[in-house]
C-alpha cells in the first residue's frame, strides 16, 4: 500500500507542477491570439489516447503506457524549455 500511495503522491505532484509550468511556457511560445486555437486542436489526439488508454486490459500495459507518455513529455518539454530560453526576451512578448 505504501508503495502505491508514494507513486500516487509523486504523480499528483508532477501533475500539478506541469499545470503551473505549462501555462507560463504557452505565453511564451504562442502569441494570444493563436493560443486557443492552438489548444484546441490538440484536444483531438489527446482524446484519441485517452480513449485508447482506457480500451487497454491490463494493469501491467496500462501503467507501461502512462510510463511512455509521461517519459516521452518529460523528454519533449526539455526540448521546449530549452528552445524557449533561446529566443530573445523581445521576441517572447510579440
């Protein structure tokens, strides 16, 4: 049990950073204008891998793909930040 309410903490807790960070990251990257639109649109495969991943049997395979997805977002919000840090401040705010 105690191994299982761990793993649930730490998930809740990356979870919860990724809501604060991720807001910050889309101003930078999206101008206002385009960031609804923009969210909107990934709405679609985002509700194609939730339904696939509740279609899924098994604890074992469930677990291996929230694994994946949340290591192939760690990987990619890397690339992102990094990729923000270099564009210049003025171009941010355009």
């Amino acid at each position: 049990f105690f191994h299982c309410l761990a793993a649930f903490l730490v998930l809740e807790m990356c979870v919860g950073i990724f809501f604060v960070t991720s807001a910050s990251m889309r101003s930078m990257v999206f101008p206002p204008g385009m960031l609804s639109t923009v969210m909107n649109v990934f709405r679609v495969p985002l509700n194609v891998i939730v339904v696939t991943g509740t279609k899924l049997q098994g604890t074992a395979t469930v677990f291996t793909m929230c694994f994946t997805w949340f290591a192939l977002s760690a990987v990619l919000q890397s690339k992102l930040r990094s990729h923000v840090l270099q564009i210049p401040s003025s171009k941010k705010n355009q």
